[in-house]
C-alpha cells in the first residue's frame, strides 16, 4: 500500500495558502483562539456627524496599561488584544472636549462596541459618563455566559472545582449520572473530566482553552479537562454554547475559556480554609437501611492568591496555591463466603425461597446414551478438606470473614464501614505579565497539580480490595507564553506557545503474590506483575487487585494572530500547529482473572436450576468457568505511543455594515492527520484475497456446508510492513470549514442574531486509540475436555502445558489473529462533522435584566460505527429462530472441528465446534468488525432562554432554561442492517431549568434596613449575603436490554410509581390483573424489531438545591474576613439508583434498588480573608 507524503504536501500547502491571504489583507498573517478582548465603534459629534483622527485610549484601571488607536476617514475606531478586566475609555481631538467613559468590563474573547458622542470645546475640559448596560454591547452572534471571579469564587461551588459551572449554562449538562458513592464527587481538580455535553455534543468533544492555549490537562486531545484551576486564580469563566467564530475548532459543541487572573499595580490576595466533617453530613438511605452510621468523613480545602506589581506599570505578579485532602466514607454492604461456606460446608446454604442448595461432585459426571447427564451430591453437603484446591485455600485466607448475619441466601453480611476513599492533591499556579511598552506586552503562566486517589471499588479491605484506583496518581504540568505586538495604529500580532502535560499510572499498592508462594502455573508469578489473581464468583463480591497500566499525554502549541482593521471590518487569519501525543500501557492481567459461576457443582452440567451449585464451591474446588463473572483468562497488555499533528488556519472578518448591524464571516481549515504510533505498533487495514499462512489439506468438507473449505484467505496488515502505510486510514483532507453570523439591532433594548457553522470533531477525541492485535495477546481459559462435565482445568494448572499465547507483534503477519476474532479501521474513514445553527432575539428589560431566547440545531453527521463482515448468512440465521420455524439449537450444534489441534490457545482449537462458527464466509476467524463506519449521526434541536438580572441593590441572578429533543443514530438494530436505527439519545434530557443567584442582605449603615445602626450592632447586621444554586432537570431514558420486546407506546404509571415498579414491566410471567403484559422477549437467535430507550422510561431526577451564607466583615483597611456556611443538597433529596434490570426474563425487572447514586446533604464551613 502506498505511503502517505503528508508532510512535504503540508507545509506546501499552508505556505501557498498564508502567503495568498496575506497578499490580499497586506500585513494580517497567522492566527488562533483568542481570550484577549476588542472594542470597536464610532466617533460622532452631537449630532452625529463622523469625527476622524480622534486618539481613543483604553486603559486598563487596575494596571495602568493603556492601548491607543486613532479613528479613520468613516470614525471608526479598533482598540484589538485586550485582556479582560476593567477599562477606562478616553478620546481626544482638538477642539473638542475629552471624552471619559469609565466603568467597561471586558469579558473573555469579547468584541465590544462603545459609542463615543464627543462635543464642541476645549481639549482640556473633559465629559465623563459610566458605562450604560446597553452602552457596551457585544458585536458577535454567539450564544455565551460568562462568569466573573466574584460569581466564580462566591457561589455555593461543590469543592470549589470551576467546570461545575458548566451545568449553569443553557444548553449544557453533565454526562455523569453519579455524583455520589462512586466516587465522582465534582469536588477534585480532575473529576468528570469530559463527561459535559453542549447543545448535543458528544461526551469528551468540546474544547477547553486556558487563556486561549490548549491546556486543562487533557494532553492527548481528549476534549475535556484533568486540571481546574485554583477558583481565586480566575478572572472569568466562559462557556460559547454556539459559537460560529473561524477561530475555534475541533468541538461538535462548545467552547469553554477560562482567563486567569493578571497582577495589578496594588497588592491584592486572598487565603481561603474550608471544612467539612460527618457532623455536618446527613446519612445515605442505603446506611440507615442497614444500620450503619455515618462516620468518618474529613475534607480540607485550603487555598490562598496573591498578585501585584513587581514594578509598577511594567511588570505584574500572580500566584495561587490550591492544597486539598478528603476521606470519604463509602459504607456498604457486600456478600463474602459464610464461615460454614469457608469450611467447605454447604448445609445452611439457601436460595430466595428458602431451599437448601445442594452442591455435586463433577468427577462423578456420568451421561447415558440419551445425552442425560447426573453427578453425584457430596455427603452432607460438605466438600471434603481434601478437595480443597490449594491455590483456593491459600487466596481464602486473604478474604475476609463475614461480619454480619447476612439474608437467608447469605448476601450482604459483610459490612464494610467506613470504607474509606481517600483524595489528596497540591495544586500551584504562577503567571507573569511584563509590559515592554505601549506596543509590545509579554505574560508567562505555569501551573502543575499532583494528585492522587484511593479507592476500594469492592468495598473490601486490603489485600482482598479490588480497585483500579488503590492508588491512581494524576499529575498535571501547563506551561503558556503569550506575546502581543502592536504593528501599527490598526494591527496586531499575538503568538502563543504552550504545552500541557498529564500523567495518570494506575499503580497497586498491596497483594504481593509473592507471600503466598502458590503451586500456580504462569509464567509471570513473582517477576512483572507480583499481583494476586482476580477473582469473581457469581452471587459474591469480585475480590483482588490485578495489573499496573499508565498513560502519559502531551499536547505541544504554537499559534499566532494577526489583526488588522480596515474600516468597517476587523480582519484576523490565523495559522495554529498543535501535536497530541499519548502513551499508554497496559500490563495486563499476567496472573489472570478467573471466574466461577456453580456449573461444575450443580445437578446437571448441561443446565442450572434453583436448588444446586454454587460458584464459592466451585472455587473451593479449584474449578473455574470459561463463562463465568468475567470470564477466565490471561492477558498481557500493550503499549503504545500515539502521535496526532494538527494543522490549522482560518481567517474572519467581523464587518460592521452599520451601527445597527454586523456580519461575521470566517473560514477554517484543518488538517488532522491520521494517527501514526512511533514505532509501528499498530494494524492498518484487512486484506480479504491474500492466501493465509495456515492452510487445511485438500478437500477437507465443511461440516456444516458439506462443501470443500477451500483455499483459507485474509488477515490483518500492518503499519510499515511490505510497504504498507504506516496509517489505519487516509487523510482527510477536505475538512474547510465555513462560518457565517448576523447580529442586529432593532431597538435599543432589542438585538436579532442568527448564525451557522461547521465544525470538525477532534480526531484524538472523537476517534483515537490505535488497533494493536498481536502486541497484546489474551489467552482463555479452555475447561470443555473430553469428558462433559468433567472439569479439564484446575486453578493450580489452569492451562496444562502452559499453552499460553504470546505477543507476537507483526511477525506472523496475516496468520497473526488465526482463530480469533479482529477488528481493524475502514480505510476510508472521514472525521465527522457538525453543523450547528441558531437564530433568537436579545431582550433589555427594566431593572437591568438581560433576556436572551433562541433556537438551537445540531446535527453531527460521519459518527463512526462498527460492522461485522464476517457474519453468518442471514437465510442460515433464520434457520435457528423459532418463530420462523426453526430450531433454536440449530446454530449452537456442536459439529467436528476442522480446525482441532491447529489453532492452538484459541477457543476454535478444540475437537468440536459451533455451527455458527463454521458458517461464517471465513470460518478461520470469529468477528471481523470493521470500525469507523461513517453512517452515524446525532441531533439536537433546543429552545434555550436565559434571564439574567445584573448586579443592581445587591442582587444579581441567572436563569436558564432549555427544551430538548436529542436523537442519535449509532447502532445497527440488527448486525446485517445496511443502516443505523435512531433512537433517544442516552442523554436526552427534555426539560432543564438552573436558577442561580447572589444576594446582599439589605442590612446595615446606608441599607435598607439599619441603616442607622452604628457600632457593635452595625458590624453584627452588615455584610451578611446569601447565595443559591438550583437544578431542575429530566432524568435521562433507560436503555432496554436487546432481548426486550415493547407491547405498547407507553409504559410511565404515573403516581403508582415506586421502587417496585419504576415503569410499567408486566410481562408474559407476571402479567396484569387481567393477564395482559407489556413487554415480551425475542427468542434465541432472533431479530431485534424495537429501539432500546423509551421517553417515559427514565432514571430518577428531583431538583436538587445548594445554598449558603457569608458574613463580610471589615479588619482594617482593605482587608475582609468573610465567614462561609454552605450546604449542598439542603433539602437532602435522594436520587435512586435506576441502573436497573432492564432484561423481561430477570425476576427484578423495573425494580429499583432502595440506594442512593447522589450524596446526601453536605455541610460546609469556612473562612476567607481578601486584601
């Protein structure tokens, strides 16, 4: 296969493309994302005649930098690059009055319009006026919200953790379902990380910026955060739900920039200590349930900020420091073996109904010529100690004993309180800001972040604890340089370096295999992974941690603006190459995971019932299943070393047509190229036609067909080998970009916009990760042997022989993945798209309140999907369907194995094998999934309102509300679909209201109330604010399991809904009084006729409110000491977990569990001192 020359074509390309654009826009050149702020507008006189050559200075009131420009022939004024913060507007012209407008806040990547009204007189008199509300307007058709440092740092803020925010604004939501006992929280710098959706993105394909730069600690590209900044450390939070500006790619949702906070020509700062502990916690319900007490909670936030001039008017100073330490209780109860059960004593072992479950000796497994097959039940129901396997007693005496009674079945006795998850992390942040002159500024900021998380995911203790996080580190390094240039009155060029860093390994901190010295037959024991083996038992916890895994991910930026303004218009090209490497690996479970499920101790080996087998007797039997828990196998992981060049360039032209319209046209190119791994450790396509290297001998007849095999074809390729390309897919050249947006103003109090743009995903993000079979490899567990019944394997020689299959790389070329299954990318892949379009209106209401409504569309189109070429016919399919007359057993047959004895660690190396298997166009292979098919796609259509009330007599209050309708289509119904099927998407969310709001008690001197009040009295009433955050929201639709057959439209039953019955889920076993049902169940092996989610089956939602209060009060001077008292979930609501059996066939169908996913109410205390 041809090799891709991306690079020579690239450079040729961008150079050709920068060059014709700067030959047209004279010195504009390069661009990227912007943070930094423009204002723009016209100088007039009083009766509105156009003044030219007037000087317009903006100066920035807490540093004293000052950026001048001069207005043209039309009196167009453009002051360009300025960091946001608080402004002062001053122009100049002989034989006028100096005009001051003070008062502007500029806001993050804002463009502004300010009209300047100057009158006849002398230059040294001045008229001065504040900043009207409708006075600075915003010239961009974007649906924004943007929050200040005080909303930031003084809204009741879950751990003080700035992305939170993102539920705020409309359009948005949280992915995550579970702030609660799984230990999400929200509260850590990297919690949730990507898990947010913006007008209908998809999960993790959004993009973060930190002053402009790439940088929240996502370094592989992944398209959300592991890094928030400290809170006092941030100057603004914005989130751009629709933005159509030429400058940002790689979303198909939204933008989300966070400005950092720039020193001053005054010392200013803040230290901050939060505490919280069980004494302010309520209880979750599943404790109270079980008795058990809420203890143990501890939580520390201590953050403290400085800033100031190092030389005042030139060079600025800022530093932050964030150090955080949580215990968490997870109290929970679980089920282990009995003390009896421990004993290899099963005579007090029950099921639900109270019958005795009696286990059997699989050694005595005896079949008669009818195929029916008994065993034997061991005396007493006791299994002799010298049954016992000793690997199983060795691994017994790590587990822990029962500690309560437990139910009749013997579950949940073990409790496990107060199961602590501990959290910890130090978090610093500086930034530098050095004004060379009036032209030429310079900022430098560098933050790093360790942090580290211990978590038991099976409520066990150590060494039996089972975890992917005992412990997980997360360290985070964002280093950003910045350096703006004023070429001349009317341009600027900004460049920007930076490179973000994050590395996550998943290290194991007990279980040192070692200690037990066990007869155990791996190769690895005691050498790279000194680790206990996994271990799952149906009916009991999992237990034991397993191998090390890591990844280290790096983003590199280099990206430059320049901008000119020419009359009218603001133009800006830009040019922006960012690399996304990411490493990962991934040990592997080198000592195995082997599961247990009672079928070697139950009545019969060919069928389960109620009253016999037991998967802990198995275990003490040494026994493990194929099919159990997890499966049984051993795997040796991979590593690799991912590269993703990126490289970007647009131009747009923000053109005001008049002082009531503006037109925004952009343009933006990217060329995201196919991910390339450093050393060729990767697969890049599938060859059908070329003869495999394994060959059966002439004639051999299919059992299944009755026809000659023939000629055995196909496998994999791979990157660099006999010329092929070192790429999974081609190029994708052709992703332009257009952008086009209109605001205009009708009244002065009402503003239309209207836009659209497309947007190209993150190729990292969206469709990352490199396919690597044979540089991993996993062998399974093979317990059918000659004798049914009779076990093959045992836990102390699970694979006799040791035939285990070793990573081979590319060295067997297309034999690699024999007897296997596979999966490799179409070579056709393209990076799938977004268009989003939106059109509303601008309302300026009385009281100084600003309501915007508008409708929103998105539809993502080339969603990758994955298809199965090597399926069965779909006439022989319909052979095994029962409903069509079939039998059931047909394609589950067991017939001679053609292959036996040549595929060896496979599953198809046995004496026999499945008809199905034989059936497939290539029966060599199992699955061959052929990945990145682009006939998915999603949409989103939304009516979004926000109302915000601006800060006025104390108070200022957001509400946003968002009417949903999210549909996707990304599955195929049925494998042999030629197209996908569209369905609710999992995180549709119909209606969502939040409702936040900052108020200032009207106490004290000078207020409403006391405000005659002095002394001792008035330092008691003054300062007091209260602060609310609150949710309301639908929950998201439960997914129906495939087998699940919908008998109606509708299944809400209103107010009869309980724990019990969470839907309507009657079924053909437990109908309605009358005998009818909802649903049914499709048959063994048949067609799946209905989608999977349903609008009136959702999981639990209640609105959910935090609040607070704080008492400022003056110290001397500047200095303010502020006393916080917050509560989170205030009126203690519960939201149930709805993860629910969804399968008609399982007694528990539609019935919740009595436990609670969110956390339950959380008090907080704290101080905070500003100066």
């Amino acid at each position: 296969m041809e090799e891709v020359k991306m690079p020579i074509r690239l450079v040729r390309f961008f150079t050709s493309a920068l060059i014709a654009i700067a030959a047209m826009l004279a010195p504009a050149v390069a661009g990227a994302q912007q943070f930094k702020a423009n204002v723009t507008g016209t100088v007039t006189d009083a009766q509105g005649g156009i003044i030219p050559g007037a000087t317009v200075t903006m100066t920035n009131t807490d540093t004293n930098v000052a950026v001048e420009s001069v207005s043209d022939d039309k009196g167009v004024f453009s002051v360009k690059d300025l960091v946001p913060g608080p402004y002062k507007l001053a122009a100049a012209l002989q034989g006028f009055k100096t005009f001051v407008r003070d008062g502007i806040i500029l806001h993050t990547a804002e463009t502004a319009t300010i009209a300047v009204k100057m009158e006849v007189g002398r230059l040294e008199e001045t008229v001065t006026v504040s900043a009207g509300l409708s006075e600075v307007e915003t010239n961009q058709s974007v649906l924004s919200q943007t929050m200040d440092n005080k909303r930031v740092s003084e809204l009741p803020l879950n751990g003080r953790q700035v992305y939170m925010l993102l539920q705020l604004t409309s359009g948005t939501l949280f992915t995550q379902q579970t702030f609660g006992a799984t230990g999400f929280s929200g509260t850590r710098a990297w919690d949730v990380n990507g898990s947010v959706s913006i007008h209908g993105s998809r999960t993790g394909n959004n993009e973060f910026l930190v002053d402009g730069a790439p940088g929240s600690g996502t370094g592989g590209g992944s398209g959300g955060w592991n890094y928030a900044p400290p809170v006092d450390a941030i100057e603004e939070f914005k989130v751009d739900t629709a933005s159509t500006d030429a400058q940002y790619g790689r979303t198909s949702g939204g933008v989300v920039n966070l400005t950092l906070r720039s020193g001053t020509n005054d010392l200013r700062g803040s230290v901050t200590g939060l505490f919280r502990g069980t004494a302010l916690d309520s209880n979750q319900i599943q404790n109270i349930l079980n008795n058990i007490s809420n203890k143990g909670h501890k939580y520390f936030d201590g953050e403290a900020m400085v800033s100031g001039p190092i030389r005042r008017g030139r060079t600025f100073f800022m530093g932050g420091y964030q150090g955080f330490y949580e215990e968490i209780p997870f109290p929970s109860t679980v089920t282990v073996p009995t003390d009896l059960q421990r004993a290899g004593d099963f005579s007090q072992t029950f099921n639900a109904s109270g019958q005795l479950i009696q286990v059997f000796d699989p050694l005595t497994t005896t079949c008669n010529a009818a195929g029916v097959c008994t065993r034997a039940a061991f005396v007493n129901n006791q299994i002799p100690t010298t049954r016992i396997n000793p690997v199983a007693s060795a691994l017994l005496a790590q587990m822990p004993k029962a500690s309560a009674p437990g139910t009749i079945t013997g579950t949940n006795n073990f409790i496990s309180s107060p199961n602590l998850g501990h959290y910890r992390y130090n978090s610093y942040l500086t930034r530098i800001d050095q004004v060379f002159s009036e032209k030429h500024r310079l900022s430098f900021s560098n933050s790093g972040n360790w942090g580290s998380e211990r978590r038991a995911e099976n409520s066990l203790p150590p060494p039996a604890l089972r975890s992917d996080n005992w412990p997980t580190h997360r360290n985070h390094y964002l280093a950003t340089a910045d350096d703006s240039l004023i070429l001349g009155p009317r341009t600027i060029l900004n460049t920007r370096v930076s490179y973000d860093a994050f590395y996550e390994p998943h290290d194991k901190e007990f279980g040192p295999l070692g200690s037990l010295t066990l007869p155990f037959n791996t190769p690895y024991q005691l050498t790279s992974s000194p680790w206990y083996s996994g271990i799952s038992m149906a009916g009991y916890s999992t237990m034991f941690a397993q191998g090390f895994r890591e990844s280290d991910q790096r983003a590199y930026s280099v990206m430059s603006t320049m901008s000119r303004t020419m009359g009218g218009h603001l133009l800006k090209v830009g040019g922006e190459f960012r690399l996304y490497r990411q490493y990962r690996l991934d040990q592997g479970n080198l000592n195995g995971t082997f599961g247990f499920d009672g079928r070697f101790s139950r009545r019969n080996p060919l069928t389960g019932d109620s009253t016999s087998g037991n998967a802990f007797a198995d275990f003490l039997l040494g026994y493990p299943s194929a099919n159990g828990n997890t499966g049984s196998n051993v795997s040796i992981g991979a590593q690799s070393d991912q590269r993703y060049p990126n490289y970007i360039a647009f131009v747009q032209d923000d053109w005001k047509l008049s002082p009531r319209a503006t037109l925004n046209i952009g343009l933006r190119y990217d060329y995201q190229a196919p991910v390339t791994e450093a050393q060729d450790r990767q697969t890049v396509g599938y060859d059908p036609s070329t003869p495999n290297p394994l060959q059966l001998p002439a004639g051999t007849i299919n059992p299944a067909t009755g026809q000659p095999i023939g000629t055995l074809r196909g496998g994999l390729l791979y990157a660099g080998v006999n010329g092929n390309r070192r790429t999974p897919y081609k190029g994708d050249w052709n992703n332009f970009q257009p952008r086009v947006s209109f605001t205009y103003k009708v009244t002065e109090s009402i503003s239309a916009r209207a836009n659209y743009g497309r947007s190209y995903l993150g190729l990292s993000a969206c469709c990352g990760g490199v396919q690597q079979d044979g540089y991993s490899q996993t062998t399974s567990l093979i317990t059918a042997g000659p004798d049914i019944g009779v076990p093959f394997t045992t836990l102390d020689s699970p694979y006799p022989g040791g035939q285990f299959l070793q990573p081979v790389g590319n060295a067997l070329g297309l034999a690699t993945t024999n007897g296997q299954g596979m999966s490799f990318r179409n070579p056709d892949f393209k990076i799938p798209y977004t268009d989003q379009w939106m059109t509303g209106v601008n309302l300026e209401l009385p009281g100084n309140i600003g309501l915007d409504v508008a409708y929103v569309g998105n539809r993502i189109s080339g969603l990758p999907v994955t298809r199965n070429i090597n399926l069965i016919p779909i006439g022989e399919q319909m052979k095994g369907i029962a409903r069509l007359g079939g039998n059931p057993t047909y394609l589950s047959t067991q017939l001679t194995n053609p292959f036996a004895g040549l595929l060896p660690g496979t599953t198809l190396n046995t004496a026999t094998v499945a008809r199905s298997q034989l059936l497939r166009p290539n029966p060599l292979f199992q699955g061959i999934n052929q990945d990145f098919n682009n006939i998915g796609y999603a949409t989103y259509n939304a009516l979004e309102m926000a109302l915000n009330k601006r800060l006025t007599k104390g108070l200022a209050a957001n509400v946003t509300y968002t009417f949903s309708r999210r549909r996707q289509a990304t599955d195929l119904l049925n494998s042999w679909d030629a197209k996908t099927f569209e369905d609710i998407d999992p995180n549709d969310r119909p209606h969502r209201m939040t409702i936040t709001a900052l108020y200032a008690l009207p106490f004290g001197p000078g207020r409403r109330f006391g405000s005659n009040t002095s002394g001792a009295v008035a330092r008691l009433i003054e300062g007091w604010q209260y602060n609310v955050i609150g949710e309301i929201t639908s929950g998201t639709p439960i997914g129906m399991a495939s087998n699940a057959i919908p008998l109606q439209n509708t299944f809400s039953i209103g107010s009869n809904q309980s724990l019990n019955q969470w839907f309507d889920n009657s079924t053909k076993t437990h109908p309605r009084a009358d005998g009818t049902y909802a649903w049914d169940v499709i048959g063994t092996n048949d067609f799946r006729v209905s989608r999977l989610r349903f609008p009136d089956v959702r999981q639990d939602s209640k609105p959910l409110w935090s609040m607070s209060f704080f008492k400022n009060t003056g110290i001397g001077g500047d200095r303010v000491l502020q006393f916080r008292a917050e509560v989170f979930n205030v009126f203690n609501t519960r939201l149930y977990n709805t993860a629910i059996s969804t399968d008609p066939n399982n007694p528990n169908f539609g019935v919740v569990s009595n436990s609670q996913i969110n956390f339950a109410r959380t008090g907080q205390l704290g101080l905070r001192m500003t100066f």
